[in-house]
C-alpha cells in the first residue's frame, strides 16, 4: 500500500483525471488531496524569499466533493488562511481529514494567533495539520516546534522534510517533538535517510506534491532509500493511514 500524504488538485477541468492518471501510472493506491494553484510559480519563489501574501482563496469545497466521489481512493484537506479562514474551518472540518497551512501563499508568523485558533479546530476534530516551513523569522523549523509544544494532541506534518529540501539542522531540532512528522516529498534521498534516522520510521511519510512533482518520481526516490520492508511500509503508507484514521478502510 502507498499512501501520498500530499498531493494537489489544480483548478480548472482534467486536473481530478490528471490527478487519478498519475497516480494510477506511479501505482499510488491512495492520496491526501489539498488545493493547488492558488499562486503561479514565479510569484510563489518570490515570497519564499522575500515574503508576501496572496489574498486567492482555495477551493476547498472543490476538493472535498472530488474526494467524495473517488470511492475513498482521496482524502480532502481542508487549506486554510490563518488570517480568515478559522470560522470557516470550524463549521465544515467534518467533512475533512487534516488541515494545511502555508506561510509562503498567506504570509503569516506560526506564532500568529489564527494558526493556534486553527491547530484548537484541528485537534477537536483529530486532524493533522501539514505545513512548509521557511528560512525567515517566525516560520522556522523552531517555530512549528514552538507551536506543536503549543498543540500537544495535534500532529504536525513538516512538508518537504524543511524549506530547501536540505535542511538536517530542522530536522535534529524536530526529532525530540514527538507530535511533529516529516513528509518527503522534494527532499533529497540524503535528507529522506535522515529523516528516518532522527525521527524514526513511525514519523515520516511518503508524499508527491503533484503536480508539481510526478508520483512516479517520489516512489522511485521511496525505493532508492532501501529501507527494511518494515520501516518501507510504514512511510509508504502505514503511518499515513494512521494518522488520517483510515487504518480500517
């Protein structure tokens, strides 16, 4: 079983056929879906940089009903914008199985108060929240520890292993949060084998971040890693299926 923690639906028609087709063509049996395309590419690379905050809204109702109607092969997350978004979450987050935030597409501190307002919906209703950390002050990997010591229920999904796909020194400092995981989609295999060991196997996650990354890319990365076949299932897939409670589903 393969489980990507993280995939995305792009607005506009064929992207739920482009979505299943990849993952069909990777042998990817399920995926977490949250929205795409709320940012262009060039806009996106400069506010990882520089800052900045788009006011574009997800679709998130999009998302859920395309998840609907999959037959459970897609979970939805809910995307949510710290700055407006917490009364909405709060009324809908049972139609959904996690949360995910983003500093770089909303320009947000994790230490503002809308992301603990979200983190206090997410753990009354078991989710898990994904987020990306950055370089800049307030968005750190020392920060979404600070935020997870906040948030204790809660598991926090560290995506891409940190902000460059390179950033070991994140996660040494995450290793001793146990309600904090790591998901590897865009990281280095160097920094996947880490992973492991720092946090061990029950803590990291397998993920695409399609589109802009093919599945078939992340699986092979998955297999170069050669891990033993009991730690390869439970990043392949175990502990997401876990933490999304659909071990029996």
């Amino acid at each position: 079983m393969i489980v990507d923690f993280h995939a995305r639906l792009s607005p506009g028609p064929g992207a739920l056929d482009a979505l299943l087709g990849a993952l069909d063509s990777a042998g990817v049996d399920r995926a977490a879906v949250c929205a795409g395309g709320l940012v262009d590419l060039d806009r996106l690379s400069v506010q990882i940089v520089d800052g900045g905050r788009s006011e574009a809204r997800a679709d998130n109702e999009g998302v859920r009903r395309a998840c609907a109607a999959s037959g459970g092969r897609l979970v939805p997350f809910f995307f949510a914008d710290p700055g407006r978004d917490a009364a909405e979450y709060a009324a809908v987050a049972s139609g959904y199985r996690g949360l995910e935030i983003s500093p770089a597409v909303h320009g947000f501190r994790l230490d503002d108060p809308g992301v603990d307002e979200l983190a206090a919906v997410a753990a009354r209703h078991g989710h898990p929240v994904y987020v990306v950390c950055l370089g800049r002050p307030g968005t750190r990997a020392e920060d979404l520890a600070a935020l997870a010591g906040r948030h204790p229920s809660v598991t926090f999904v560290s995506g891409h292993c940190g902000h460059t796909g390179l950033d070991a020194a994140g996660l040494t400092r995450l290793a001793g949060v146990p309600n904090v995981a790591v998901e590897l989609s865009g990281c280095f295999t160097a920094v996947a084998r880490l992973a492991v060991r720092r946090l061990g196997a029950g803590r990291v996650l397998f993920g695409t971040e399609h589109p802009l990354q093919h599945p078939a890319v992340e699986v092979a990365k998955l297999r170069a890693l050669g891990l033993p076949p009991g730690e390869h299932a439970l990043v392949a897939g175990g502990n997401a299926l876990r933490l999304l409670s659909l071990e029996d589903r």
